[in-house]
C-alpha cells in the first residue's frame, strides 16, 4: 500500500507495516488517524523525528516494534511514553 493512501483511512484501528522506512513523514501520517489504536513496525529503520512523533501518538493502546540493526535511536525508542 502506498503510504501516503494512509491517512484517507479515518476509520482505521489497526495497522502493520513492515519493511518501509518509519521517518517522520511516515509517523506523521499515523497522527492524523485519530482512530489508530494499534500500531506495529516490523524491520522499519526509525529516524529520530520518527520517534519524536510516536511519543505524540497519544491515542494508541499498543505499539510493537520489532527491532533490526538499523534502528539507530534505541535509546529514545526505550525511553517513549
């Protein structure tokens, strides 16, 4: 699915994307799903601003991020609340 097709999804609970790079402009399409709740990134490298924008993605009860040896931000990634 083009990423981008995302944020058309306004009803959208739960999604898996694997493989795709997780920046800011992907994260930042999950903000505008006011009713995501579930988020899971598989082998995604997650840039910093995508970590800054997951730590605002208030309305979600769970995130799975399955972490590959590109993921440079551990450390923010383990401190998110």
């Amino acid at each position: 699915i083009e990423l981008s097709l995302i944020e058309k999804c306004t009803k959208l609970r739960s999604i898996v994307i694997n493989g795709t790079s997780a920046e800011g402009r992907c994260i930042g399409q999950f903000a505008k799903l006011k009713s995501l709740s579930h988020l899971t990134l598989l082998n995604c490298p997650i840039d910093q601003i995508g970590v800054d924008l997951l730590s605002e993605l208030r309305q979600l009860r769970s995130l799975t991020l399955e972490i590959s040896d590109n993921v440079s931000n551990i450390d923010a990634i383990l401190n998110l609340k």
